[in-house]
C-alpha cells in the first residue's frame, strides 16, 4: 500500500504527464482507469493536458501526424467557439465554430443535434440549432407574454449557458467514442481540463455527476484524466466516483522556482489558504518581509473569520497576547497606500510583528500543513542558531537584540 504523505517530485510537466499514463496503462501497479487531480490556477493544468496530448502522438518521416490517442476538453477546446454578435444590426448572433479544426470533422453524418440536446437539456431550458454548411449555432428560447408562449430567435446566450453548450458539445463527442464509433476509434485516453469555469455551484455539482454517469458506463473501456482547481468540483467527482472505476486521487503542487510535486489526496484537497499560510512561513523565514504581505495574512484571516461566522477578524485574535497591537498592524499595513508593484521592504520592527501575529494565529488554530508543503518550509528554513540570554527581574529568559536601526 502506498504512503499517503509520499510526495513525487518531477522536473518538468511532460514527467507528470508520462506519470499518469503509467497510471492508466499499469506501468504503475496496481492499473487504473481514471486519474483525478486538484491544482490551483497557475500550476500549468492546461500545459500538462496539452503535453499528455502530445506524449500520444506518432510521427512520420516527414513529421507529420500518423496517429493520436487523446480527446481533449480545455481552453484550447473552448476557443474553436467564438461569437458574431452582428454589431451592425444587432439582430444576427451566431455562435461560430472553427471549421479548419479536426475537432468538428464529420459531426453532421452522426445525428450530432440530438446527442448533445441529451445532455443540455439536463441543464437550461435553451433550443439551438447547428447549420454544418455556415459552421454556426443559433439559440432560441420560449417566453410567455401576456398568456402567450413566443419563440425568440438569434439570442446571445449567457456565459454559462455557453460554456454548458460547448461542454455537452464534447460531451457528446465522448459518447461516440464510448459507444465506439468509428469515427473515434482513435480515442484511447479522455483529458477533461476544469470544465466549469463560469458555471455556478449547482451546475457544478450537476456536471460532475453526468460526467460520472458517462465515464462509470459499462461499455466504457476508455482511460480518463480530469484536473481542476474547483475544490466543491473536485469533491463531488471522488465521491461519485468512489469505488466505481479504479482511480487515483492526487494533489499537483507547482515547487518554487521550478519542478512540481503529486501527492495523493482525500475528498478535500489542499485548499488555497493553506497554500498562501505556506508562502507566509516561508517570507517569515527569508525576512524578506514586505508591506503587502500582510494584505495575504489578513485575506486569510478573513476566510477563517467568514468560516466561523463572525463579523471581523478581531475575533480570530482575540485572547492572544497583544492583540491590540496585532489588529491595529492588520489594519494599518493591509489598508494603508502600499502597492504591489512598488514594493518596499519592511522595518525590522514591522517584520518581527508580521512573524509574531503569523504564529500566533497558525498555533491558536493549529493548521494542518501537508509534506507537500511543509517540504518547501522546511528547505527555507536556516540552521539553529544558538541565541544568547539574560535573565529578567521575572526570572523568565529573553534573547538579547540587537537595536532596530530602521528609524534611526
């Protein structure tokens, strides 16, 4: 059995990529179907869906594309849609598809409207239309004025309704490819990448469900890759998919200043703040401390004071020693005319003020940080040194300082 705080380090996201097809074809013992992992934003999700891509690739002489693998959903996918909202007469919105693209080549011979109206109507009341000569999509839908149902044509959907569109669109090119159909016979991995951007919580958590019930089909045979930095998403999908498929759960973590690191996750994946308190320890240990720093400490402050129910994040402080002082600095340096883009180091006075209220608060709480965290804490960290002291009239022992200089 694998350790669950075992943290596996790559150089590059092509190593990552390779990883998971290990995974999926049973390089790595024992073999899975379908790998599930959480990244925040800027890790590189949608550079790795493309290098898992390219890993399927073959070649010939010429260096042209003789066979492939992977059906792909990303931002790439995304933008073969675009919008003409004719701003001439504002009358004539279409929603154009990229025909130079592979992505839509023989569609309209598979009875394609009706397999993705199987799933949009799970989620909109919308009526569409594809015309494969033009490569457009027009939208329509039914209101009630006055008592009487009417049809409005040409509408410019909302951005939801849009990125649901081009979901059940892939959607159904992936029950092709279940079903086995020879057009995509070729597909022997499915990369979904964040699928839900612009989606609200309730549409989430019905995409991942359906997503489920299509990937968990009996006749499927096809090995699945899904990333995304949507935590309520991302937790939906381990439960639906629990023991029905045999999967991986990770955690993808982008290593400063370079590499990347998978560990293996539970329902609930690392969430940012734990990340950002991470990134605090390790700018407490530099003393490269900055004013807008404490911008990112309070911001978390916030979230634990939201997540208790309280008003201000006096509350999160309170009972600890000079609290007073703690919430003036936070109020102070985190609403003060301090810019990110002209950044200016701190006094050592303020920075030693910074450290004291970080570990207060992350020892009043006692946050969990993970390895995968810890790990990067820890190379920051600089060797003990041995700290000189005097005793005070109160018998308790204080390091000896040095005189703070910085308003001298």
């Amino acid at each position: 059995m694998s350790n669950k705080n075992e943290l596996i380090n790559f150089t590059t996201l092509e190593e990552v990529a390779q990883h998971f097809r290990k995974d999926l074809t049973g390089d790595h013992r024992p073999m899975k179907d379908l790998v599930l992992f959480f990244a925040h934003n800027g890790t590189g999700k949608t550079r790795l869906s493309m290098d898992f891509k390219q890993a399927g690739k073959e070649f010939d002489a010429e260096g042209n594309v003789t066979n492939r693998d992977t059906l792909y959903f990303n931002a790439f996918t995304e933008d073969l849609f675009s919008w003409n909202n004719d701003l001439e007469n504002d009358t004539n919105r279409v929603l154009n598809l990229n025909a130079d693209s592979a992505f839509f080549e023989g569609l309209h011979e598979l009875e394609f409207d009706a397999k993705i109206e199987a799933f949009f109507n799970n989620y909109v009341d919308l009526k569409f239309d594809i015309n494969y000569d033009t490569s457009t999509v027009t939208f329509s839908r039914s209101i009630v004025v006055e008592g009487n149902e009417q049809t409005v044509e040409n509408i410019k959907i909302s951005r939801g309704e849009e990125t649901l569109f081009i979901w059940c669109f892939f959607l159904a090119i992936c029950q092709l490819a279940i079903d086995k159909d020879p057009a995509y016979s070729w597909v022997k991995y499915i990369y979904i990448d964040d699928p839900i951007s612009s989606l609200d919580e309730n549409n989430a958590i019905a995409v991942a469900c359906d997503l489920c019930n299509l990937l968990t089909t009996e006749s499927n045979e096809i090995k699945t890759v899904i990333s995304t930095h949507h935590s309520l998403f991302f937790n939906v999908l381990y439960n639906e998919f629990g023991r029905k498929v045999k999967n991986k759960r990770y955690f993808l973590h982008c290593k400063k200043p370079s590499g990347y690191a998978l560990q293996d996750t539970s329902d609930t994946p690392f969430f940012h703040h734990i990340a950002t308190l991470s990134e605090l320890k390790k700018i407490a240990i530099s003393n490269k401390i900055y004013t807008y720093h404490f911008n990112s400490l309070r911001t978390v402050l916030e979230k634990t004071a939201t997540f208790f129910g309280y008003d201000k994040i006096d509350k999160c402080i309170d009972g600890m020693e000079d609290e007073v002082l703690f919430e003036r600095a936070l109020q102070l340096f985190s609403h003060g005319k301090y810019s990110i883009f002209d950044p200016v180091e701190m006094g050592d006075d303020n920075k030693d003020l910074f450290k004291r209220i970080l570990k207060a608060f992350t020892d009043k709480y006692e946050f969990y940080f993970p390895l995968i965290f810890e790990e990067e804490v820890a190379a920051e960290s600089p060797q003990p040194e041995v700290v000189q002291a005097v005793p005070t009239v109160s018998n308790e022992v204080v390091p000896i300082v040095e005189p703070d200089q910085s308003n001298s």
